[in-house]
C-alpha cells in the first residue's frame, strides 16, 4: 500500500512522479524517444513513420546513419510495407528549420544566455564563500581548542598548536585558490562578455556549426522546439513529404529528395525514359545527352552532383538503346558458367583459353568469353576426363577446337 504526502520525505510527491516520468522517457524504447547520445543522427525518437511507429536508427557504416521501420517485423509480415531513408536528408531539412526558427528570439536568447551565466556565476561563488566560511570556522575552532587547554598539558597543546596551524596553512590555501578563481571567472559579466553572447546569439548557424557543438547539444536544442516528425517514405518515388509538429501545436509541411538505388524508383522515371529515347533519336553521343540531362535538371538516382557518360551507359544498356560490344553471342558462354556447365574449376577453362583449346576471347575488363556449341560441349567433356600429357602426346582431336564458321 502506499500513502502520498503520509511521511515527510526528501522530494514532494509531484516531483518525484515527474522524475519517474523523465527516467521513462530516457529509455530507448519504442514507446518512448529516449535521450540525446552522441550518435550523428539527429533525430532519433523524434522522426516517425507514415504508420505511426518510430524510427529506428541504423548505421550501416560508421558515420552514414539510416532511419529504418520495423513495423512489418513487429506484425510479422514478411512483405515490407513501409520504407526507410537515410537520415542526411531529413536531419538537414530539421536543422534548417529550427535555425530560421530561432532567428526572430535572438535578442531573446542573448538575455536569457546572459541572465543564465550570470546565475551560474553566483551559484559558483556563493559556493566558495561556504567553502571560506566553513574553513574560518574551523581555524577559528582550532584556535580556541588551543587557548583552552592547560600548560601542563604538554602534549595535548603541541598536538592541538599542530592541528591549528595546519588549519591556517588549508584556509591560507584556499583563499589563494579563491583569488585565482575571481581573477579567472568574476562574479559580474564583463562587457566582452556581454558582447561575445550577443554575437553567438546573432550567429546562430555559427553556434550549431562550432566543432566544439556536440551532436547531443544539437539534440537538446532541436527538442526544445520540435516535438515530432513524420516522415512519408514511398518506395516509387525519391521524394518525401515531410510535416514537422512544433511545440506550441504548429505543424509544417515540406518535401525532400532522398537518394535511392535504382532511377526506376524515381517519380520521373518514365519523363526520363522518354527523354532518353528522344536525344538518342537525334543522334547524340552519350557524353551529349548526359550534358543535356544535366542542363533540364535531371538528378541521378543516387543525387550525384549530375550524369555521366559512365553513369548513363548502364541505363542506356538496360533500355535497349545502347548494346555493350562485350555482350554474349550465340553459343559463347562466360568462362565461369562454362566451368560450371563441364564440372571444372574456371582455372581449367583459363587454361585451356591460353593452349588453343576452344575459342575464346577477352574483355577490356579481362574476363575471358568461350564459344562452345554442341558438338564442342561433348569435346570438352571428354577433354575434361583425360590427363594434361596424355591429351598433348595421344589424343590431339581432343585439343583442336572445332571450326566455328562451320557452325553458322
């Protein structure tokens, strides 16, 4: 059983059930938005998903953080329904907003910064003011101890002489450490001071870009004015809608691009296509059209700074539209699918491309290509069986590759 306000206690009831609410909170739960670590991720128990469930923060390496959901998980479902994002994006579009935000409370925050150090400079003198008192009085103590004792006493008054000079030498000590302290930190704000917050309050972009801002001060100043973010991730389209709950009920609306793997995901896919298809019927090279996508404002899938000859001619061969020279012709087989179709190591199919055994040619990439029909897959089934001197001394119809133009 328990009876609130029955005893008196350290803390008044009210503040301990705030606390116990505090410590909750703290938890990284997935009912809770935990507290500010000094992980990159800037929103971590603050970004939501469409469905409602928070984000969970992955780094799948050491400073690239993901906001992921897991609610297909926690349902049990195989299929995945809603989709994550990296958390660059997001956690940019944020921070932009929180500082032109604080822009218009400037003035605001330079007073209160001010009034804030200024406590915190009393608070720490008032400290050492209690560490003096409490150090006279025991010098004082000390002096009196000594007084009282009688002469006869020999012993007792040399420990008791000891005892207070050793309390001098401390209060000696601590006013020494006392003044280093005033001439360090002074109890009043200085007008360098003053004028150094005032230009930290004006430079708020400075304040959150200082390297000496750690990712947990930006957390705690991002919860001082965000409650929440929701996220819309689609897994069509590279773009996000994005409202943000500020405290005080105001809600924001905003899009963003997040980088995705492939362009079929992106919203434009098919304008794309179709633009593709147009500057290659007019004859252009892809050097020409990577430009020309460049200039209409076309971002890649991945939002590189723009296209390329070498990031366009994947997708120029995925279309259609451009054939590599490398491609598989009738009957030719790379050398790995080839050794896996025989049943040897694609070690022996190298070495038998380098002796003139079958037909074969190499890419610019170094990856060798073997022509084998029929009739040349049961020769080098039977090659396969047959010792490397007993073929070079008995078995030279094993050897000699079948003429390929014999074949079309």
């Amino acid at each position: 059983m328990l009876i609130p306000n029955r005893y008196p206690a350290y803390i008044p009831w009210e503040e301990y059930a705030r606390n116990q609410d505090q410590l909750q909170e703290n938890r990284s739960t997935r009912k809770s938005k935990g507290a500010p670590r000094r992980g990159e991720a800037l929103l971590p128990g603050l970004a939501f998903c469409q469905c409602g469930r928070r984000f969970r923060v992955a780094y799948r390496s050491h400073q690239t953080p993901f906001y992921v959901c897991e609610s297909h998980l926690a349902k049990g479902e195989e299929q995945q329904t809603c989709w994550g994002m990296t958390a660059k994006e997001l956690d940019d579009l944020v921070a932009q907003q929180v500082l032109l935000a604080l822009q218009p409370a400037s003035l605001e925050l330079t007073m209160r910064a001010a009034r804030d150090t200024q406590r915190e400079r009393e608070r720490l003198h008032a400290h050492w003011r209690q560490r003096l008192e409490r150090s006279a009085q025991q010098v004082e103590r000390a002096e009196r101890q000594y007084q009282l004792v009688e002469p006869e006493n020999r012993l007792v008054a040399r420990t008791l002489e000891k005892q207070w000079e050793a309390a001098l030498r401390s209060d000696r000590e601590l006013q020494e450490d006392y003044a280093r302290f005033v001439a360090t930190i002074p109890r009043e704000l200085s007008e360098e001071d003053l004028e150094r917050l005032r230009s930290i309050a004006h430079d708020i972009r400075g304040l959150w870009d200082s390297a000496e801002t750690t990712h947990g001060d930006r957390k705690e100043m991002v919860r001082c004015l965000v409650e929440r973010v929701l996220a819309h991730v689609r897994c069509d389209s590279e773009y996000v809608e994005v409202v943000i709950h500020w405290h005080g009920g105001f809600t924001s609306r905003h899009e963003i691009a997040r980088p995705v793997f492939d362009a079929a995901q992106q919203r434009d896919y098919d304008r794309l296509v179709a633009r593709i298809r147009e500057l290659h019927s007019q004859g252009l090279t892809c050097s020409e059209m990577a430009a020309r996508l460049n200039e209409e404002g076309f971002v890649p899938a991945r939002r590189k700074k723009g296209y390329s000859k070498a990031s366009l001619a994947p997708m120029l061969k995925k279309l259609g539209i451009l054939r590599s020279p490398h491609d598989l012709q009738p009957e030719e087989w790379w050398a790995c699918e080839l050794a896996r179709e025989l049943g040897v190591t694609s070690q022996k199919i190298y070495h038998w491309a380098r002796q003139g055994y079958v037909h074969a040619r190499r890419t610019p990439q170094r990856h060798w290509i073997v022509w084998a029909d029929q009739d040349e897959l049961q020769r080098l089934h039977a090659l396969k069986r047959e010792t490397t001197s007993w073929i070079q001394k008995r078995a030279p119809e094993l050897t000699i590759p079948k003429d390929r133009s014999s074949s079309d």
